[in-house]
C-alpha cells in the first residue's frame, strides 16, 4: 500500500512538473508571492519567454 | 503479444548491460561530482529535479508524433523491417546519444548541441549543427503541418473538432488566469472532457447537411488557414491562447500513448501485415525506394533521432540532481519512446494490408476512383474491395479513407480498430477514429506553433550578427520579418505538398527523415570527438559504430533523392520528367522548380554534415597521433552535497 502510494505520489509531481505546476509554485516562493491572477500573469511572461525558445519533438 | 514482449526483453537488457558499460567505461560517470542543476540552482532555469519526475518530463519532450507516424508509413516494407530497426536503433543508436549529449552537456552546464558542437570540433562544426537545425525545423514543420491537411481535408468532424479546440483553449485561459491561477492539471482535465463532447458533436456537424459544408475544407484551403495560424501563433502575442492548447495537447497524448499501451497488451490484436512485402523491391506505393536506406531515414524518432539531441542539450540537463541519474533519463526516456513506435507499428499491422495501402497511397499510384483503386491493390496480391473500403469509412464517419496519405489516418483506423473489438464495439469506432485523428493534428499545431517560434528566434539571432535591432525579440519590424521568413520557408514545403500528385509525403517524409538522422550525425560527431578527447578512444566505437551507419544511410539516402533515375524516388528525374512530358505551363514549371528546390536543400545538408565530419576526423586523428593535445571544456569539478545527505 506504501508502494502505491509512493509510485502515485512521484507520479502526480512528474504530472506537476510536465504541466509547469511546479515550476509556478517556484516562482512563487522566489519572489516571495502569493498565488492570484497578477502573479499568474507574470509567471505566464516569464514562461513565454523561455518556452518559446524551447524546441518541442516531433 | 510477442512483439512487445519480444521488445520489452531486448530494452531490458540494453538498459541492464550496454547503458551500464557505456556509464562506467565510457563516460565514467562520478556521483560525487555536483551537477549544474545543484551549483547554478537558481529555482527558475536550474532545478534540482527528482529522478522519476525528470524522467516524465523528458519522455513528454521528446515524444511526439513522430514515433506514431514513421513506423505507419514504413510498414509498407512488412512489419519485421521496422521492427527490427526500431530495436537495434533505439538499443545501440538512439538511446546512446539521447544518454551521452545529455551527460556531455550536464558537464558543461546545460550548453546546447551547436554551442559544444563549435566549442568542441570548431566554427565550422557550429555553424553546420545551426543550419542542420533550422533546416529540419523548417522541413519538420512542412511535412507536419501536411500531415495534419491530409488528415483534416473533407473530414467535417475532424475540422469541427480541431476548431473547437480554439475555444476551449481560451476557456483555459481565462479559468487559469481569473479562476484557479496555476491549476493547469486541473484545467487540462476539464479542456480534455470538453474535448471529448466536441469529437462528439463533430458526430452531429458531419450528419447535419446544413452545418457540414462549413466545416467541408479542401486540402489547398486547410493549407492556407495552416499557414495563416503559423504567422499569427508566431508574430502576435497570442500566448494566453497557444499555452493552454499546448497543456491540452500534452495531456491528450500522454493519455492516448497510455490507452494504446494499455489496449494492446489488454486485448493483443493480431497482426495482418506479412512480416515482409513485395515493396522490398523499392517499389512501394507510399514512398518509392528500398529498404536500404529508405526504412531507416523513415523511422527516426523510435530508433534515432537527431532532434532529440536538442532536448537532451536544452532543459533537461539543467534538472538533472545526480550526474549518475542521466542514464535512467537519457538512455531510459528514449527506451520509452522507441516502446511507442512498437505501438505504432502494431496498430498499422493489424489492418488487413489492403485496407493498409486503400488509406495511405496516392491517388496518383493507384487510381482516382475507389474501383481503380482496389483492383490496384488487389492487383498486389493484397485484396480489398470499394464497398469494403465504403464501409469502413462510414464506420469511422468519414467519406472516404482513400488517398488519405500521410500515416495519421491509418494509425487512427488501427487504433479504432483495437478498440472497437472491446470498449464499445463498432458504434463507437467512429469515436475512436475522430479521438486518435484529434490528438494527432492538435499535437501537430502545437509543434507547428512552438516551431515556428523557435525557428524565428534561431533566425533573429542569426541576423542579430547583422544588424543588432534585427535581434531585438520585441521589435515589431524584426518579428514580422522572421516570422514570414520561417512561415514562407514552410509553407513552400507544405504547398509543394498539397499540389503533388504523388501525396507529397513521398518527398517529404524522406526529406525530413535525411534531415532529423543528419542532425543526428552531427551529435554523434560532438559526441565522439568528446569521447576522444576524453582519453577514451578505445571506447569511441560506441558513439562511432552508430554514426558509420549514419553516414551510410544519410548519404545514400540523399544520393537516391538526388540523382536516382527512378522519377519516383530522384527528384532531378522526377523534374526531367515533368519537363519533357507535359506542356509548360506555370503549374508544372513550379512542380520542376520544386524539385530542384528539394534536391538542392538535400544536396547541400549532405556537403554541410560532410564537412563536420571531416573537421571532425582530421581533429581525432590529431589527438590519438599525439599531434594535438586534448582539452576538453567541461565545468570544474565541484563535489556535490547530495551524496553526504545520503550517507548521512
């Protein structure tokens, strides 16, 4: 049962990482912020940045 | 069954012995040195990143639809070719350079291919890995994007479905930013049953004579609206719009590559392909060609690709935590991946093999009407008939599944297939069709989108050399410039495609197979001349052995795209004979010039490699001789704290 829940655990934060959720809850805790719709629209601005610079296979 | 048995047994044991010798012997991995995710940790870019979670993350970056759609076209050969190739290239080929670009570059703190490429073999080495990239970012985009038009054209319910992903989107948007801020797991899931009720509706729209029409597109103006997407995604600020489509299209197919996993080990369909076909010979109605070399130019993601190799130099090495873990992410990411193009090729190979070639060959082979069509195929020895084909397609709720060239639509007729044996039977294989045929063109757009970006800020700093505000990402004139640059670039290739008799993805899917397994010659170079360097020239056979089959493979295959007589296959034939015997008129003139274009862009991505190559052979021959001393440019070695954490 703890194996389960481990593997479901490192799942979902692999989901989290993939689907840029953690790398929000890091930009949060680097500048010191809480969540809401003008830090999301920053973090959106930062990404735009360094994504679209990011190739994506075919 | 035993084709993924067979497939899971040979991964095994690649990862357990070969990646095990390459991480000793070869790259002497160290766990005691700190990577740059650990030094230069700065919670935005370099990330400390738990193995497992780095592992999804690679996987869902260099998955596409490649792996899908190259073994689908390359099942014309049988389905013992590509299998074959997909297991000896991912095992020996592809894995070992996704694994040594990636610990390469974690040692040189997240450096990019073309930046170790000039730093490590010389200017020329750099220069050539750029125009490799744009080249096949260029053609990729070209070749997916017609794809997605042969899929799409006079299918209602897949351009219904496709368009409604555009609202759905901004709704994600919205939710995201004003809603939940930073909910995208959650938003995904909502986009992705919303998704779903639009495959549904699509059922409606293609039934509703009034509505249908609509949404009734011919493949020129599916490729007009393609082009005109590309040029907006790249030069207006539509990023609220693009970025939830690309979490949408991420989740669909990370779920779609689950289900088919799932489906086939679940229900093992039987294979109907013969494990080898009379196109052995060359003379395939899909693409012309043998399988020497044409098998291994198609299939390139899921064995080697060369792309790959820019992920494994982008973000991942900036996450990697321990220096021993690269071999998990690299090397086991693209186990993962190659286990997909097994997947692919199953799901084409349970189709009766005239159903196989009615789907993916051109009009211009078989036929213009169904019944020219199937006495073609029956002619081969494979039997299909025009009401069985009529069926088919009203199974799936299309008009027709002929000349649908490409490999998209025979991969979701096989998915459908796979699954309508159990989850729903027959009424709902339409709604299997429509799903698979979703995933793919959206996947396809959001690569077309991302692409087309990359390729303008590859461009703007290329002609920020030129002239500095050239390179200024916020200036209007500068992204309007590129933007149509790179669109221009493509959109060629794609229309090249939409007016050719023969499907376009004859020229096409080659061109871009010569381009992606160049680029890989070009990491297999930076990755043996690092090796050399290293010391360790009596390893060098692991990086050199997939490269010499490379070189024969590329250049052969450029060869015959060239000069072969064969109009089929030589694109200088197929333009003598356009010019001999038609009259001239403007069509035909673009069609010859077209030719010329492909066989020129091919000719010269061959000289280009082969110049790398030989500045790369001219610098190992020099090191092992003694005549040059070796430096390597790695980061200094800094112990890591994580191996005392774990001790203590």
């Amino acid at each position: 049962m703890m194996r389960l829940r481990q593997i479901a655990t490192t799942l979902m934060a692999a989901l989290r990482e993939i689907f840029d959720e953690s790398a929000y809850m890091r930009f949060l805790s680097r500048n010191q912020i809480c969540s809401s719709p003008r830090a999301y629209a920053a973090f959106l601005r930062e990404q735009e940045n360094a994504k679209a610079r990011r190739p994506k296979c075919c | 069954m035993w084709l993924v048995v067979a497939a899971f047994c040979a991964y095994a044991l690649g990862y357990r012995f070969y990646s095990r010798f390459i991480s000793a012997k070869v790259l002497a991995l160290d766990a005691r040195r700190a990577t740059p995710a650990e030094r230069l940790e700065d919670g935005r870019d370099f990330v400390p990143t738990n193995k497992w979670v780095l592992f999804g993350h690679h996987f869902a970056a260099i998955a596409g639809p490649g792996p899908l759609v190259g073994p689908v076209l390359a099942a014309q050969f049988g389905y013992l070719p590509g299998t074959l190739w997909i297991l000896i290239g991912a095992v020996f080929g592809g894995c070992v350079q996704d694994f040594v670009i990636l610990l390469f570059s974690v040692r040189r703190d997240g450096k990019s291919l073309t930046e170790m490429a000039r730093e490590e073999i010389g200017i020329v080495g750099g220069f050539v890995a750029y125009a490799a990239v744009i080249s096949i970012i260029v053609i990729l985009l070209g070749a997916g994007a017609l794809i997605v038009v042969n899929a799409l054209k006079a299918s209602p319910w897949g351009v219904f479905t496709i368009a409604m992903t555009i609202p759905i989107a901004v709704f994600m948007g919205f939710y995201l930013r004003h809603l939940r801020p930073g909910k995208v797991l959650e938003v995904s899931f909502l986009g992705f049953i919303f998704v779903m009720l639009a495959i549904w509706g699509g059922q409606w729209v293609s039934q509703t004579p009034a509505v249908a029409p609509w949404f009734t597109l011919t493949a020129p103006t599916l490729a007009v609206i393609i082009i005109i997407y590309g040029f907006a995604a790249s030069a207006l600020p539509v990023w609220l719009l693009l970025a939830p489509r690309d979490y949408l299209s991420t989740f669909v197919k990370l779920g779609t590559i689950a289900l088919l996993a799932l489906g086939i080990v679940a229900l093992r369909p039987t294979l109907q392909m013969p494990p080898l076909t009379r196109f052995v010979d060359g003379s395939g109605p899909i693409f012309a060609g043998k399988i020497f070399p044409f098998a291994f130019i198609t299939i390139a993601c899921g064995a080697i690709s060369g792309f790959h190799s820019l992920i494994s130099s982008g973000t991942t090495p900036k996450l990697i935590r321990r220096e021993l873990e690269t071999r998990m992410v690299g090397y086991g990411a693209m186990m993962c991946e190659s286990m997909v193009a097994i997947l692919a090729t199953i799901a084409a190979c349970v189709l009766s093999p005239g159903t196989y070639f009615a789907i993916n060959s051109p009009a211009g082979i078989v036929g213009q009407s169904p019944e020219a069509a199937t006495a073609t195929i029956s002619g081969w020895g494979f039997p299909v008939t025009a009401a069985g084909m009529h069926a088919l397609a009203q199974a799936v709720g299309e008009q027709t599944l002929f000349n649908r060239t490409g490999g998209a639509p025979a991969f979701a007729v096989g998915m459908a297939h796979i699954f309508s044996s159990s989850l729903g039977g027959q009424a709902v294989m339409a709604i299997w069709y429509h799903f698979a045929i979703m995933f793919e063109a959206l996947f396809i757009l959001t690569v077309l989108d991302a692409g087309t970006r990359v390729g303008r800020f590859m461009v703007q700093d290329a002609l920020s050399h030129v002239w500095r505000p050239l390179g200024r990402t916020g200036w209007y004139p500068s992204i309007l410039a590129t933007s149509a640059l790179i669109v221009a670039a493509w959109g060629s290739f794609l229309w090249q495609g939409v007016k050719d008799p023969l499907g376009g993805i004859n020229s096409l899917w080659p061109l871009f197979g010569i381009c992606n397994q160049l680029l890989a010659t070009v990491a297999l170079c930076v990755a043996t001349t690092i090796i050399v360097k290293m010391g360790n020239a009596k390893y060098s056979p692991v990086t050199l052995a997939p490269l010499a089959w490379l070189v024969a493979v590329t250049f052969t295959a450029s060869w015959h795209k060239v000069f072969d007589p064969n109009p089929r296959i030589g694109f200088l034939a197929h333009a003598r004979q356009l010019a001999s015997s038609t009259a001239p008129s403007h069509g035909v003139s673009r069609l010859i010039f077209n030719d010329r274009l492909d066989a020129a862009v091919a000719g010269a991505l061959v000289c280009m490699v082969a110049l790398i190559l030989l500045e790369s052979i001219s610098l190992w021959v020099s090191v092992i001789s003694g005549r040059m001393q070796a430096r390597v440019r790695e980061a200094p070695f800094v112990p890591t704290r994580f191996a005392a954490e774990e001790q203590g």
